[in-house]
C-alpha cells in the first residue's frame, strides 16, 4: 500500500515539476518577445545620433510707447507702430548626425536666420553649432559642429519605401527630449501648398510629430532614415510629413560640396492654359503651362521647346498648371534630364532636356513678371495695371512685393508685401532679374530704396547665403 502511495507522490511530483517547467518556458518566451521589441531596439541604436537644437535669433518687434493701454490706443491706433526695439526669440528643434566629423542635417525653418544655435547630444554634451549651407525651398539645413568619433545614422533608400510599412519618429518634440514614437508610412509622394512653401513627393505617416521634432529622422524597421519630419496639419491628428530622404541626400550633398543647392533651371516664360486659350488652341481643359517665350541657348531651346507648346506632363507627373510646373522643375537639381510631354498644334510629342544651374539674373518662369528672390525672402511682381489697383500704388515703377518669408532677411528688416523695391544698390528695377543681378554679387548687405504708403525710404538688410 505504502508503495502505491509512493509511486503516486512521484508521479505528482513529476507532474508538478513539468507543470512548473513549462509556466518558467512560457515567462522566459515572454520575456523574449518583450526584450526583442523592434522599437526598442531601433531606439537605443538611433537614439545616440539624435541631437536637440536649440536657436536664438534677435527679432525686431512693434512697440507703443504707452504700453498696451487701450485707452491711448482708441485715441492713437498704429500711429507709433514704427517704434519697436529687438528681442530674443527662441526656438526647439531636431536633427540628426550623418558624419563622424560632426555634420548634422536638419530643416531649414529649424535654423533660419538664427544667431546661435546650440546642438545637444544624447550624452548631455554642448556644441556651438554652425551652418553649412541651406536650402529654403526643400526646407533642409546641414550643421556643423566640432567633434569627432561621433555615431551617425545610416540612410536608407524612401524610394524602395512602402505604404503600410512600419514607421518610427525620434526628435525633441514640445521641448521632451529623445521621445519615439510608432506610426506606419500612411502615404507617400503628398504635395503641400502653404503661403510661403510649396513642396512635392512628403511621405505622410500617423506617427506622432509634434512642434519639436523638426529635422528629426523617421526610420524604417530597420534603423534606416528614410524621411526628415518636417511639417503636420494643425488642426487634425495623425498627419505628419516627412522630406523622403532621397531627395535630401541629393540637396546635403550640394551643399558639402558646393555650399549651396544646384537646383535645376529650363528656361522658359509660362502663363496659365485659360479657358479661351484652350477653345482657340483646341484643348480638351485648362490643365498644363503655356510657354510663352524661350530663353535663347536654355536647356528649353535645345531641347526643341517653342512658343505656344503647352506642358501637360513631366517625367510621366501631371502638370496641373503653370504654379505647378514651375515648383516641379524647381525640385529638380542642375543636370537632372526631364521629360517634357507637350501639346503642339493638337499633337501630343515627348522633349528631353538636360537642366542647368539656375541663376537669379535668369528668367524666372512665369510671363507675369513674378520671381523669388532666395537672397531677400521674397517673391516679387512687376506692376501690373491689376496689382496696382490691388495695393492701390501711385505708379508702375518698380517691383512689388507679393511675399515674404517668416524670419527671412527681409522679414527682419521689416519689408512686408504691398511694397514697392524701387532700386538695389543705387540701380533701377524693372524686372525680378534686374533685383537678382544687383544681389547677386553682394556678399553681406545691401540697401534697398523702398516705397510704402507713398514714401520711401532707405532699407538696409543682411543677405542671406
């Protein structure tokens, strides 16, 4: 009986004992699962080549000289908005390392016209940092600061980058630093049209980004940048975009080569495809960029383009019209080779032509007369007989500004649109690139004879390179 009783406890025993095996098999693959975590392991590997940047940048600002007292306000208005005096104005962003010798890339507006900026390392360590190069246009800034052995990301391929893959955001959002978070690729190849920016091709992902985490890297499954955030929709949630890194590779590498961003330039004058241009030309819309005139010995005139074609596609992309195609060949760098499908006489040919470097004294592409003037912040307009009654200007001399960019040179100076730029540097202006070829030589400042509200005035301002 004893012996029955025996084997009995053995087995419960052993049974017990596999019992407690397994639940200690089943922790320890928990445990697994839980240690192996992709996002985490893709954290502490990208972690330590995410860097904060903090900017200060001394701003002009309005003050009355009776404070904000209403009651002298009913009584005076804007009278004394010319008295203002200059304040700091601070800002957070990130960014992230791509060179063991300190080189860092993130966003332009992180950076734009500050005057110190200071980079901080995961490891808590400081470094004045200073800028390469930057582009306004594509909104990337490459950094410098003086270190060495440091840890980079690699870059990947956004191209190869597919929607519903996994996507992961670090960066110093709202002043929180090193915060990740998780998201998939929700779309790509997104274009944004703001005031003051126009871009084609973001990758758009639900991953949180915030105020902060500009110029920090969104990374595949793999620890690879394949985006740098840039920009969300205020207003809704879950939408963030990103500068695929394609292009930024492209736009960093002029930049460490050349100090700037060769970007490509076609030659041509276009104005919008109208409805009574497209019923006497036989068009089936308004869809597509007139050319009205061909800069002689341009990429454009080589390539075959005449007046009157009309642009209906580039590399195989619909050109909507001629805003649209001025941005897309202005996301084109000097020696890219573009398709151009026109319409001609009813019949549809295909162009190839080879870009060349643009240049501020060329043209500028739109028949109106318009043109950016990277330098100054600025799009201006010759004055027309409409932009004259629009900003109600005593006459046609000069150029009028239709835009400024925030915290650009300009910007800083004070000029706003409505404006009239009568001379640069002591010379006459009719056109954009009669502006463009008067600043292009000038190295630091230059002095602006400006027009508003029907007196003019002496501005100088600081270029910006």
């Amino acid at each position: 009986m004893r012996d029955v009783k025996n084997i009995k406890s053995r087995v419960l025993f052993s049974a017990l004992m596999v019992f407690v095996l397994a639940l200690s098999a089943v922790s320890a693959q928990a445990q697994d699962v839980y240690t192996g975590n992709p996002v985490s392991a893709i954290f502490e590997q990208a972690s330590p080549a995410v860097v904060n940047i903090d900017t200060e940048a001394m701003v002009r600002q309005s003050v009355s000289p009776f404070g904000d007292d209403p009651f002298f306000r009913e009584f005076f208005g804007d009278r004394f908005k010319e008295f203002s005096r200059m304040v700091p104005m601070r800002g957070k962003g990130s960014g992230f390392i791509v060179s063991e010798d300190g080189k860092i890339l993130t966003n332009n507006h992180v950076v734009a016209d500050a005057d110190t900026i200071t980079v901080t390392l995961s490891d808590g360590r400081t470094f004045d940092a200073k800028i390469v190069g930057k582009d306004p246009t594509f909104d990337l800034a490459v950094l410098k600061i003086e270190a060495k052995n440091l840890p980079i990301l690699e870059l990947g391929d956004s191209e190869a980058t597919k929607v519903g893959e996994w996507a992961v955001a670090i960066g110093n959002p709202l002043g929180l630093e090193h915060t990740v978070t998780v998201g998939v690729v929700s779309a790509k190849n997104r274009s944004i049209h703001a005031r003051n920016f126009n871009f084609d091709g973001f990758i758009q992902t639900d991953a949180a980004i915030n105020p902060g985490n500009s110029g920090g890297p969104l990374l595949n499954m793999d620890g690879k940048v394949i985006g740098i955030n840039t920009a969300i929709i205020p207003y809704a949630q879950g939408i963030g975009f990103a500068i695929p890194v394609n292009m930024a590779k492209q736009v960093m590498d002029d930049i460490v080569r050349y100090g700037k961003v060769r970007r490509g330039w076609l030659g041509v004058y276009i104005q919008p495809v109208t409805r009574d241009f497209a019923k006497a030309y036989k068009l089936d819309g308004t869809d597509g960029a007139v050319v009205s005139d061909v800069v002689p010995d341009s990429p454009a005139a080589k390539a075959g383009l005449k007046r009157g074609d009309v642009i209906i596609s580039i590399d195989g992309k619909k050109v909507k019209d001629h805003q649209d195609f001025v941005m897309k060949v202005r996301h084109r760098m000097a020696g890219d080779e573009v398709a151009l499908k026109v319409v001609r006489r009813g019949k549809e040919r295909t162009l190839k032509a080879k870009l060349s470097e643009v240049d501020d004294s060329a043209g500028f592409g739109e028949v109106s007369g318009s043109g950016e003037i990277d330098s100054l912040g600025v799009k201006v307009a010759v004055i027309t007989g409409q932009l004259k009654d629009k900003y109600d200007l005593p006459s046609e001399d000069g150029l009028v500004i239709l835009s400024v960019e925030e915290r650009s040179s300009a910007a800083m100076a004070g000029l706003k649109e409505g404006d009239v730029i009568l001379e640069a540097n002591g010379h006459s202006l009719k056109t954009p690139s009669d502006l463009g070829r008067a600043l292009k030589n000038e190295k630091g400042n230059a002095v602006l004879l400006v027009r508003r509200d029907g007196r003019t005035t002496f501005i100088s301002i600081t270029l910006r390179r």
